[in-house]
C-alpha cells in the first residue's frame, strides 16, 4: 500500500521513557511475514489511565481495560495489543480470548491480570485466534526492550500507510519530564473516540485518578475533535501510563498539561493525515457560533459531510455545500449572518457571495494539500475546531475490499 501523501517524512526519533520496554513479533492473527503483536511493560508504580470508545457494541478487549481503570499502582503493569482482528463482537469467546492472553502474559512475566491491558484491532465479528498470541508471550517477554518503540508502533497497524509516533519534553522545577507516544488509525474514525489505538507513556509523577481526569479533558480536545469517515469503532483504546521516573509531580502542571496537549494533538492529527485514501489534510474553523457546543457541531458537520470531502477530493471550492452542512447542523445559525473563508479568501458574507471573491482564487487554494475551512456564524463568541481528511476514491477501493 502506497504511503499517504500526507505523511510525516520519517518517523520520530522517540524518547526513551524510563520504566517502559517494548517488544513485538510476528504471531501470524492473519498477516503474514509482518508483526503484528506487541507487549509493553511497565514499570511498578506506573498509574494507567485510559479513555475508549462509547460505542454500545465495544469489543471485550475495551469492556476488560474498563473494568480494570482506577486500580492500584503499586505492581507493575503490561499492555498487550494485536492487529489483525478486533475480536469484537464475539461473544463469550471473545472473553475467553482477553483471559488467556492476560494469564499467559501473567506466566511470562510474573505481572497481576488485574494490571494487564489488552487491545485488539481489525476485523469485526470473526474470533481471535489467541492460541497464536500465546504462543508467542514467551518470546515477547524475553524481547522487552527500552528502545522498541518504534517497531511497537508498526505492530498495531491494520490499513495505515505509516507508523505514528510524537514526542515532547518539558522543564519543570528545573527537571525534565519526557512524553513520548505511538498510534494507529486511518478508517472508522469518529468522535467518541474516532478505529484507533493510542499510547503515550511519560516519566511524569501523578496520581491515576488525577491522570484520568487530565486525559479525558486533553481527549476531547484532541482525537474526539477529528474524522475521517463519521464511524465510531468498536475497539477504541486510549492509553496513559505515568511511570514517575523523573520523581516530577506534574498535578495541576500547566506547562505539563500543555506539552501532553501537544504531544495528542500531534497523533490525532496523524491519524488524519493517514485517513483511508487522504490527499487533503482540512482544519474546520468555527467561530460566532451561540455556543461552543454548537461551534462543534457546525464544524463536525462540515467535516462529515461527503459532498464537502467529495468537492475538497476534487478541489472544486463549492462553497455552496458549506452553506447546506451549516444548516443542516442543527445549531442555531442565520443565512444572512454567515461568514466563510478558505484560508485568508472571503468567500462569502452577509447571505452572499462575497463581491470580491473569484473562482479562480478558491480553484487556486484548493490545490493545497493543507486547507482551512473557517466559518464565522454571526452569533456570538462560542468557538470550535475539527480535523477532517477529504473523500476520494482510494476510501472506496480499501473498504470494498477490507476483509479479502
């Protein structure tokens, strides 16, 4: 598969964090000759925390991480995640499949099961073939390795094009915190939270009830701000894990909550960038709206709609399909109040075409690989900010033919 026009030009040389270590094979769920599987362990006192999919049909993967959210961190901890097979809406097999591979990485590794976290990826609907993963735990936990993130990150890839990886540093009481993390998406991505794996792993000291707080805060600000398709998954995982290494407490840090910010909103928008298909990158930009609330839902409008992705795919700058995913919104909005540009163009205001605007000039702008999308509703000061990819024909030629 060609790698998206979109893609960073390299991956990331990531921090090493220290109490993490990584290690991935090739246990064959149903790609052959690639790995697959990845294991990370975590050190004894790492608090985890996690946000997933709100999808009423989560996998048993997703069911079992909740259930163990808010445990104690006294232990050490491991993530265990495979591609290839989502084991989603499998029933009581499923179940059997999250338990085996929590016992046999507890064997290997001496770890709780009540601090084992398992993730799965790809089709929906056919049973995991666990015996695979098993078979492999051994050989995974005497691979573990400080500097195996990169190869973790090409692990969990099911249709992507490229392994996604993002890093920051911060300077806190004259000490550095590092945050380094790894995802994978590219369709079925929708808020709540958009088909998506993500870990991101600091030295940082925080408390987990205080990690879950933040992380939930910076995720709807992040990966529940983008769309590839308007399909919410079934398996989606989101992952924290503090190891405290750096003996930093980062409680109530603003300059913390900002790089992991940072770090988030880098992943997410690689995601986008790797959208099934992608040749557009689009920020939707929404202002004067009667409340932030309303804002979002504007702007996800805009960003859902497949005449708008169809028309960017084309870079035909039909700004009449941004006027109808306005009204179809259901925010409170004014024809004669709505303001749109592309970039610096104004296109329109006042309920009409700009008088100075020419097709030429949106033709022109559209041929960007970046765009922005802004629309001021006139209302009052609510405000907000969607990522979205275009929709071309690649989209259809890997969907139609995901499961063969």
């Amino acid at each position: 598969m060609a790698i998206s026009p979109l893609a960073p030009a390299s991956f990331p040389d990531l921090f090493v964090i220290e109490g993490v270590r990584f290690a991935s094979i090739a246990a064959g769920v149903k790609y052959n000759d690639r790995q697959d599987v990845m294991l990370v362990e975590l050190a004894a006192g790492t608090a985890v925390a996690g946000v997933f999919t709100r999808s009423a049909t989560r996998s048993a993967p997703v069911l079992d991480c909740q259930s163990k959210m808010g445990g104690a961190a006294d232990g050490r901890a491991a993530i265990l995640v495979n591609s290839g097979n989502s084991n989603a809406f499998t029933g009581a097999a499923g179940e059997r499949s999250v338990a085996a591979i929590c016992d046999a990485v507890g064997a290997a590794t001496g770890i709780q099961t009540d601090r084992i976290f398992t993730a799965s990826t790809g089709v929906i609907g056919e049973r995991l073939p666990h015996d695979r993963i098993t078979a492999k735990v051994i050989d995974l936990a005497e691979g573990l390795t400080s500097s195996g993130i990169k190869d973790a990150a090409q692990a969990i890839m099911t249709t992507d094009t490229f392994p996604k990886g993002a890093c920051a540093e911060v300077v806190i009481d004259e000490k550095t915190v590092r945050i380094a993390g790894i995802a994978k998406g590219s369709g079925m991505i929708a808020p709540d939270m958009a088909t998506m794996l993500v870990y991101i792993f600091t030295d940082a000291k925080i408390s987990q009830a205080d990690l879950q707080t933040l992380l939930a805060t910076l995720t709807d600000q992040t990966f529940n701000c983008i769309t590839v398709d308007s399909d919410t998954s079934t398996s989606d995982s989101l992952m924290c894990a503090a190891t405290g290494a750096s003996g930093v407490d980062v409680t109530n840090s603003a300059g913390f909550t900002q790089t992991l910010h940072g770090v988030m909103l880098n992943l997410a928008h690689q995601v986008v960038r790797d959208g099934e298909g992608a040749t557009k990158f689009v920020e939707v930009r929404v202002s004067g709206a009667a409340s932030d609330a309303d804002a979002r839902k504007v702007g996800l409008s805009i960003a859902n709609s497949p005449l708008v992705k169809t028309a960017i795919a084309g870079e035909d700058p039909n700004w009449g399909r941004i006027v109808m995913a306005v009204g179809k919104s259901g925010a409170q909005a004014d024809r004669d109040r709505l303001t749109i540009r592309f970039g610096d163009i104004l296109v329109a205001e006042n309920g009409w075409v700009s008088p100075d605007y020419t097709e030429a000039a949106g033709a022109a702008y559209m041929k960007q690989q970046d765009l922005i999308i802004a629309v001021d509703l006139g209302i009052a000061g609510g405000l907000g900010t969607v990522w979205t990819c275009d929709l071309t024909h690649g989209y259809i030629t890997i969907n139609a033919d995901y499961r063969s």
